[in-house]
C-alpha cells in the first residue's frame, strides 16, 4: 500500500512548487499561468493556487494588463524586486564606493568615499561606515531593511569574513570586516576578493554571462584576478586560486613602472594610455612593456584553464583598448591557444556589481533552499516608508 504524504511532506512540496515559480520569475519577464505551468511542470490549477499564495506574502505581483488589449487579456505575473534590498561594497585603495540595490539588482543609490592605501585601519572602516550610512539615507533604506552584505577587499579573506593577507592596504591584515559590518546593517555578511567579485560582476551581466570558462584580470595600479570554471566562481582550497601575482616572476608588481617612467613617475596613467592611443612612440613602448609583464602570469593562467575568454577589467579598464592587441600577441608567441579578450562591461565599478551579486547569492539561497519562504509584506511596507 503506498504512504500518503504527511502534512509535513505537503508543506514541504508547496514550498518546492513556490521556488519552481519564484525561479521562473525571476529567470524570465512576467508571465501567464499557462507560461508559469509549462516552465514549471506544475498544473495550471496547482500553479494558480501557488502564485495566489504568493501574492499574498509578498513575493509576486499581477501585472496590470496593456491599455486598448482586446477582450479579457490573461493574467501576467512578476517577481517584487522591491521585495528586499541588499547593499554591495567595494573597499579598495582609493576609494570605498557602496551601492544599494533591490533584488533584481538595479541600483537605488551609490556612495563613494575617496581613501588611500596609506589610510590607517580605523580610519579607513570608519571611511567604509560613513559611505555606506550615506548610501543608506540616500536610497532611503534604514539598516535593518537591508537583507544581505557582500563586500569586497583586496587581499586572501577566510570564509568568517576575515582578511587573512593584505600586502596592499595599510593594517588590513586580520581586520574582520564581517563583524564590523554586521554591527552596522544587522544582516548577514559575506566578505570576497576583489578581484574573484569583479569576475563574478561579468560572469552575472557582463561580457562574460554565456562563457563557462573565463580569466578575469583586475588590472590597474594593483594587478589581480578571478577565475570562473564551468560557470561558478573558483575560490580554491584557501581561496587563493589564482593569485598568480604573488610570483615575483610574474612581474606585476613592477609592471606599472613602466607607465610611470612616462610620466615621469607620476601616476597619471590615463595620460599615457591616451597618449599610446594618438601614436606617441614612447607610450606605446610603455604600454607594450607593460603588457608584456602582464602577460606573463596572464599565460600561465591560460595554459592551465584553457579558458574561453580573457576579460580585462578594473580601473585600467577604460584604457583596454590600446591594451588588447600587445596582449593578444603575447598569448599567441606563449600559448598552445589563444582564447577571446573582451573588454569589461562594468569597468571600475565592476568589484562593487560582483559585490550586489555575492549579497543577492545569499538572498536566493535562502529563498530557494529554506525550509519555508519568508513573507515579503512587512519588507515592502518598510521600503514605502
């Protein structure tokens, strides 16, 4: 004789029917219930009695239906992404930027805070809560509004939220950045290299959304990088992976010497970029020195993942253009193959979207894997107010 299910197994398959609609909502524009039910495999009786339920907890709205639409148009559904908002941050060397955004991750409000690698430990995280207090009052979100944190630093951080290593920023190294923001937002808070979020930030919406297999370089006065392997942030066992620059070999460290021997050690690299740009010999000479040491740990990411594409991004970013064909030549004289190089789409801002995106992981985790999903109407309430 088959079991019948308990009342424990059918709270337990609502709740797997409301995330099969929330993903499909959220994947896609709004929806009809017969749209809903193929995406789903959920009947259209089943489906309607779930997006009704949604409704009321705050999740899902109805659509309101075209002006002029002829006859009894059918039913649309979308997710709130008013619903909740999260906030990113990006915490680097010379400029603290945080924005806050809703769950679709449009942005409501940035704040930035110009800072210097030299600035001190207080002095740099009470730069970071006078940024991100701003970036609250300016989207009008009170700190207990916010749903999660991501936060990005330069430096190895451990999975509490802590930096283990940072040779960048003056005592960095140990600061818990985690608990020091959860004092201020109240929320849950994930802490990640700067580099691996920016990879993240092009992986999500960027130029790297439909590659599998990608290396990220976060280039700018500081060198870094991250790695997207068969679709999915690659952290390593320590979350170390690829931290190529740490080989004195590679000769990032140095590399921005030669923009600055230009300058005549300024750091005024635009300068020299534009410069290589409108032909100026000597700054293309810098530029391809540059690109040279670049891609000597470049290579030897590429001969290891064989990724499909290259993405050059962070500050120098802007500049990629006078960048792109020095580092395609180098690739083709070091390796067996040459992927793709594509330029960022989010550019500078790149580390603080990958930020949002590492806040909304944790948003979607707990709506997708929870034992029961939260209603939505007290945060929509708040949000108005």
């Amino acid at each position: 004789m088959t079991e019948q299910p308990t009342g424990g197994d059918l709270s337990r398959l609502r709740q797997l029917n409301a995330v099969a609609v929330m993903r499909a909502l959220r994947d896609d524009k709004p929806l009809t219930l017969t749209e809903l039910a193929r995406r789903t495999g959920l009947s259209r009786a089943s489906t309607e009695d779930v997006a009704r339920e949604l409704i009321e907890r705050g999740w899902v709205a109805e659509v309101e239906p075209t002006v002029g639409t002829v006859g009894r148009p059918a039913r649309r559904y979308r997710f709130r992404a008013d619903a909740g908002r999260v906030l990113g941050v990006d915490i680097g060397g010379h400029t603290i930027r945080a924005l806050v955004t809703d769950l679709d991750g449009e942005v409501l409000h940035t704040s930035t805070v110009a800072v210097t690698p030299q600035l001190g430990r207080p002095e740099r995280l009470t730069a970071l809560d006078r940024c991100v207090i701003s970036a609250l009052a300016g989207a009008r979100v009170t700190p207990g509004q916010i749903w999660s944190t991501g936060v990005a630093t330069t430096g190895l951080v451990d999975g509490t939220g802590r930096v283990m290593l940072s040779d960048s920023l003056a005592e960095w190294t140990g600061v818990d950045l985690a608990e020091h923001l959860r004092r201020l937002v109240a929320a849950p808070v994930r802490v990640e290299n700067d580099g691996k979020l920016a990879a993240l930030a092009e992986a999500w919406r960027g130029v790297a959304r439909h590659a599998k297999d990608v290396v990220f370089l976060l280039a700018g006065v500081r060198t870094g990088t991250g790695l997207i392997i068969d679709g999915k942030l690659h952290r390593g066992f320590g979350n170390a992976a690829g931290e190529i620059g740490a080989l004195p070999a590679a000769g990032w460290l140095k590399a921005p010497d030669h923009l600055r021997a230009w300058s005549g050690g300024k750091d005024e690299f635009e300068d020299v970029f534009q410069a290589a740009r409108d032909g100026d010999r000597a700054a293309v000479t810098a530029v391809r020195r540059y690109t040279r040491d670049i891609a000597v740990g470049v290579s030897a990411l590429v001969l290891t993942l064989d990724p499909e594409l290259v993405v050059i991004g962070g500050g120098f970013s802007r500049s990629a253009d006078v960048m792109v064909q020095p580092l395609r030549d180098q690739l083709d004289r070091w390796c067996l193959r040459t992927p793709e190089i594509r330029i960022s789409t989010f550019g500078g801002e790149g580390v603080a979207y990958g930020a949002v995106r590492l806040a909304l992981e944790q948003v979607e985790t707990a709506l997708y894997e929870g034992t029961e999903l939260p209603s939505a109407t007290m945060a929509i309430t708040a949000g108005r107010k």
